[in-house]
C-alpha cells in the first residue's frame, strides 16, 4: 500500500503545524534503561516499572544482570554488555528476564552505546514485552497482505478527504496509478456528479463515526474501462487511534458489475414475463379482429417499442380472395400505435387501409418465412427494405427509427400477418430477449385474431341466415301502420334467435308476431326460420293467437335442445279489437292517445318447447292512434339493473313526445341499449288508424 510520508498533498515536506504523538508506542510500551558502564541502573522509565515490576526507587543503582537475569544468563548478558560498551555495536533479540513477582517473561531487547558530553559512556536498553510486540507484528503484517492482495479496493483518505494511502485493487479499478491519487481530493479523482453522494456520505461518516456498509452502489465508467459501465458497492469506515483521534476514513471499494448485471437481468426477465402475462389478459379480450389487433399494439408500447404497426394478410381476413403469386403480399392494416407524436406514423399505413409490399420487403419475408426478423441498427439500406416505398423510409429516418423488429402472427400453423416493432427515441437496440418476446405476444395475438376471424366469418354467415328469415313490411295493411327493427348482438358474441312477423290474414286482419328462440349461431337461426315458417302456416287457418301457441309449442318440443318464448296478436279492424296471446314472453306495452303507456296484463304462459301447459288467448280494443309495442328481451334486460326499472325506463320512453313510429323504434334502441349488449334485438310497433272497408 502506498502513502504519501510528509504532508497530506504527498510533497514529502514536514507539517508545519504540531501534529498528535502516535499511539503505537503507547501500545507497545518501550521501557527505556540505562546502565552505566560498570552496569549499574542510573535511569529507569515508568514503561519499565510496568514490564519489570520494580520501581524507579528499588531499581536505581542497583547491577542490571542480578536484578533482572536469571543466573544461568549472566555469562551471556555480562558478555554481551561488554561487547557493547566496547565497540559501541548495538545488540538485540528476545530475552527472558525475571520479573519481581519471581515470573519470567520473554521482552523483546535493543542494546546501544551512548556517549555524554564528558566522554563517558552508557548503554542504552529498550525493551517491550514480546507477545504484544509478536501480536502487532502479526496484525501488521496481516493487514499488508489484505490490503496488497485484496481484490477489494482499499483507500484511506484523511479528514479533508485527501487520498494518503491505495492499494493496488483501487489502482486498477480506478486506472490511475497510486501516486497519482496521493494527496489529491476524492473528488479530483471521482469527477463524475454522481460521486457526490459517496463524498457526503464520507463527510457523515467522519463526523458520526457510524459506519457505511454495502450502502451506496455507484455506476459508472473509468479510465481504466471507459467503453463499459461497472458497478461498485462502497463502504465507509471512520479510523481512530487507540486514544480516539481521527485519522479520516477508511474507503472500501467492491466491482459488484457481475451482480449488478446479474441483478438487471433478473429485473428485465420479471418485466417480460409482466409483459407476457399482461398480454395474455389484455390481448384477445373480445372477438374482433380489429379491437385484438389495437390490444396486441397497446400493450407493447412503449414497453418495447416506440412505434408499432399490426398488419394481416388480406388473403387471411377474405379467403375468397388467392394470395397472390408474384412473390408480392397485400397486406391490411390493422392498428398503429406510437409512443409519442412522431412522423413516423406518416411511413405506416393507417387502419383499414391495404397495402401491397415488393417481395425484398422485410414484411413480405416475415410472412413468407414465417421467422423472426431483427434488425438491431437499422441503416438507409435496411428503412428502404422496411418501408413500403422510398419516400416512407425517408420518413423513418427523418424521425431517428434506428431499431426494428418483425413477428410474424401465427395460428394453428398459419401466417396471417405481422407485429412491426420500431425504436426512435428510445437510444437502446433491439436485442434477442426483445425479439424473443415480441414473437412470444405476437404469437398469442395471432391465434386471438384466427379466433376472431373464424368467428366473424360464422357470425356473419348467421347473421346473413337471419336477415334473409325476417320479413319486409307489407305495403299496406287495413287499420296499421307498422315499424319494426332488428340489431344483432354485439360482434364479440354470435348472431341470436330473435324475430318478428308481419302476417296479413282474411277478413283485413293481421297478424303481429315476434319471438326469440333461445340460444346462439347458425342453428338458432334456422330454428327461428322453421319456427317463423310454422307460423305463417298457422296463421292461415284463422286459428285464435292460443292455438297457434299450441301448435308451435308441439313443434318446438321436437327440436332437440331449443326452446323459445313468443308473443302472438291478431288485430281485427272492422272490430278495431286485439286478440293476444304470450307464451313466456315478456308483457307488450300498449300506448293509448292521451293516457300514459302501460304493459298489459296477461297470463305469461310457459316458453315454446316446454309442452303440456295451456296457453291463453286475451282480447282488448284499440281505439284509432294507439300503439302496441312488442319486444324481445335483448332490448330491456341487463346484468346490472332490475327487470322492473328496465320496463319502467321503457314506459317513460313510450310516453315521449315524438309519436312518430320510426322515431320511436330509434328512440327505444339508442336508450336503452348499450353497443357492447351480448343480446340481439326484435322490435315491432303497430299503430292504430281510421278504418273504412271500402278504403
């Protein structure tokens, strides 16, 4: 270890100013005897009472040799006292000598002529008790070897934090040899502003004496290493003599850099498998393609990305329409989404939109290969691959894109498009963790957006089935005017059961039918459809609204799994009389001229399918203007309120005052129903007019 041997700034000159005595004398405690030169004791030191157990008054003027050594030592003492008075050549080594109690102990013996200003001469001895001098040997010498060879980098610096002593661990870590570091300032050395928090934490430690453990780890680079950062662990130690004087601090300095990192790596592996987690609840929440794909785009940026880009084949959404065979791809874009305002957005292609992609484009390998693609600093020759045309990669690169990455979305062991990942402002490349993960959403998000296409492509089947099942108005009909709506249930879940009917029967009568078969998809549909069949069939025969009720329950009871509620009217003109019947249905309303809406009262009845409950046919006039409103469940019923503050919100909605059918039905849907309801809507209003036969 090396140290300055003057003053603190290492010049080597005296201090100037009185300095403490050291207290390593002290510890050792060196008696100091002087004999004359017949060997008698003249001078005794308090030390030498405390080592020899005699005091000044029974020491002085008494023979050294009988005093202190034991009888079969004196030919040698004798000797070598002479030698010493003789050629003035000091003598030493460990010695017994007999103490007063009688005991004998080994001290630790320096021999030397002296000469006074008369010419005579005296011997000179200093002794210390030689297991304490053994002890300090020890933990000197301990102490040096620790401090040389230790792969901890030791400093000691004094109360004005100047450097007095390095070892060369700390000349290493820091490159800067030790004597460059003595009596310089710790902070000319640390330059770095974040080497404050260690200078003030050194200053604390000198002035409380609590010592600083593995309590500040620094990063940073030094010349030793300029090109990677390190991480030290510090420790901070105040140095005290025996009698409690300050010395300054002890600095202890451990490369940590392997567990730093290790602890870094160990952070970002928690943050992907966060991230992956956290997609796997975020992505695929509905199924759409659309909302899968904006999912998929929020949950990785900007926690990977700065900007990022969801594209599909469009050959993936329309099977009808071939991949095509140029090597070129059509691509659909699906969602954008960036970090921060950026111009980049302008190099992408905006949802909705479709795009064709040269076969050396980066997104048509992506999907071609169906591998992962990284680019981790992407140059001009790499944007001209990743944008679509020349002026978008003048884009990315006016907008500082200098990472990119491609996942392909796969499902079932289809490509159906791509996760586009690119960083601008964030300075760090793209790496293989970075890839690793993307590819590990994408592939989630593109089973997610299959599921979604599939189910789409069925819904829309189903819903193509139902639309073409439900009715048009007749043109005319005796004594009504009629508006009806039908809205599916929201894309997420598939098309219902729900239907309406508009019969014309004999006599200037008409039937007013509408009903929900329970149940979702294509084979509810076609049940509604046979259902809806029957029912006109029925209604031919001029059968009361209770017998054909009877009928269609006895058909809905032969179809395996399905049931379904239904409400039958029968208006009657000449009569200007309702006959109805309900067969679990919910209650229609009935809206007469100057009166408030009301549902009517009437016997529920048992669902269609259930069989063996009778059904019954209720009849009520109609004066001209009043409305009957039937409808089917999805448009008043919801988890999160009751049944009956549902109808009452629909009775409050009736008796507004825009009596106009049409706004009306709109009225009723926009109110009461929300665009996320997981259930399909039937909605007829009929409204009464002046009836003439002849008309």
């Amino acid at each position: 270890m090396s140290a300055a041997d003057g003053r603190p700034d290492g010049t080597g000159r005296p201090e100037e100013r009185p300095s403490q005595p050291s207290a390593l004398l002290d510890l050792l405690g060196v008696a100091a005897v002087l004999l004359d030169d017949e060997g008698r004791i003249v001078l005794w030191s308090p030390q030498a009472e405390d080592l020899y157990g005699y005091t000044a008054e029974e020491a002085l003027g008494q023979y050294a040799a009988p005093l202190l050594i034991h009888e079969e030592h004196w030919n040698l003492v004798i000797g070598k006292f002479a030698e010493v008075m003789e050629t003035g050549q000091s003598w030493g080594g460990t010695f017994p000598v007999r103490h007063k109690d009688g005991t004998t102990r080994l001290v630790e013996l320096r021999n030397m002529r002296l000469l006074d200003d008369r010419g005579d001469f005296y011997a000179l001895g200093l002794a210390t008790d030689s297991s304490t001098l053994r002890e300090v040997e020890r933990d000197v010498a301990l102490s040096a070897r620790l401090v040389s060879q230790s792969p901890i980098g030791l400093a000691m610096l004094d109360t004005d934090l100047r450097y007095v002593a390095v070892n060369p661990a700390l000349e290493r870590m820091h490159g800067i040899p030790a004597e460059e570091h003595l009596g310089r300032h710790y902070r000319e050395i640390m330059k770095s502003a974040k080497f404050e928090v260690p200078e003030a934490a050194m200053r604390q430690v000198l002035e409380t004496g609590i010592p600083m453990v593995d309590q500040s780890t620094i990063v940073g680079r030094t010349p030793a290493d300029p090109d990677h950062k390190h991480a030290w662990s510090i420790s901070l130690y105040r140095l005290e003599d025996p009698q409690g004087r300050v010395l300054g601090v002890a600095d202890l300095v451990v490369d940590v850099t392997d567990r730093y990192q290790a602890a870094i790596e160990a952070a970002e592996a928690r943050r992907r498998l966060a991230l992956i987690a956290d997609g796997s609840a975020r992505i695929g929440t509905t199924l759409e393609v659309g909302q899968t794909a904006r999912e998929l785009a929020e949950v990785t940026v900007p926690e990977i990305a700065d900007l990022v880009t969801v594209d599909v084949l469009d050959s993936a959404l329309d099977e009808h329409r071939p991949a095509s065979r140029d090597g070129t791809a059509l691509f659909r874009a699906l969602a954008v989404k960036a970090a921060y305002p950026t111009e980049a957005i302008l190099a992408t292609d905006p949802p909705g939109d479709i795009a064709t992609y040269d076969a050396d484009r980066l997104a048509t390998q992506c999907v071609r290969t169906g591998r992962p693609i990284l680019i981790s600093r992407a140059q001009d020759s790499d944007l001209a691959r990743i944008a679509r045309d020349a002026a978008a990669a003048a884009v990315l690169a006016r907008a500082g894109v200098h990472s990119y990455m491609l996942a392909p979305l796969t499902a079932r062991g289809r490509i159906l498009g791509f996760l586009g990942l690119s960083r601008a402002r964030n300075p760090l490349p793209f790496d293989e963790d970075d890839l690793a993960l993307a590819a590990e959403l994408a592939s989630r998000a593109g089973v997610c957006i299959d599921n979604a296409r599939s189910h789409q492509s069925v819904r829309n089947a189903a819903e193509t089935l139902q639309r073409s099942l439900l009715p048009d108005h007749p043109p005319r009909l005796p004594g009504l005017r009629i508006a009806s709506r039908y809205r599916p249930a929201l894309a997420t879940y598939e098309i219902g059961g729900d239907w309406y009917d508009v019969l014309p029967l004999e006599d200037d009568k008409t039937a007013l039918v509408v009903g929900d078969v329970m149940g979702s998809g294509i084979d509810a549909a076609a049940t509604m459809g046979r259902l809806r069949t029957a029912t006109s069939a029925f209604a031919d025969l001029d059968l009361e609204p209770a017998q054909v009720l009877q009928h269609l329950d006895k058909i809905t009871a032969g179809l395996e799994h399905y049931i379904a509620t239904c409400v039958y009217a029968v208006y009657d003109p000449h009569r200007a009389e309702c006959r109805i019947a309900t067969a679990g249905h919910l209650p229609p309303a009935l809206v007469r001229s100057g009166k408030p809406a009301e549902l009517l009262d009437l016997p529920t009845g048992t669902p269609l399918g259930v069989g063996g409950v009778p059904f019954v046919t209720t009849a009520f006039d109609l004066g001209p203007g009043d409305q009957l409103v039937l409808y089917t469940d999805g448009l008043v019923e919801t988890r999160h309120h009751a049944i009956d503050e549902r109808l009452a919100t629909l009775l409050r909605l009736l008796d507004a005052p825009d009596r106009s059918l049409e706004g009306t039905c709109d009225r009723l849907l926009s109110e009461l129903r929300r665009p996320d309801d997981p259930d399909d809507v039937a909605l007829l209003i009929a409204r009464t007019q002046a009836f003439t036969p002849d008309a």
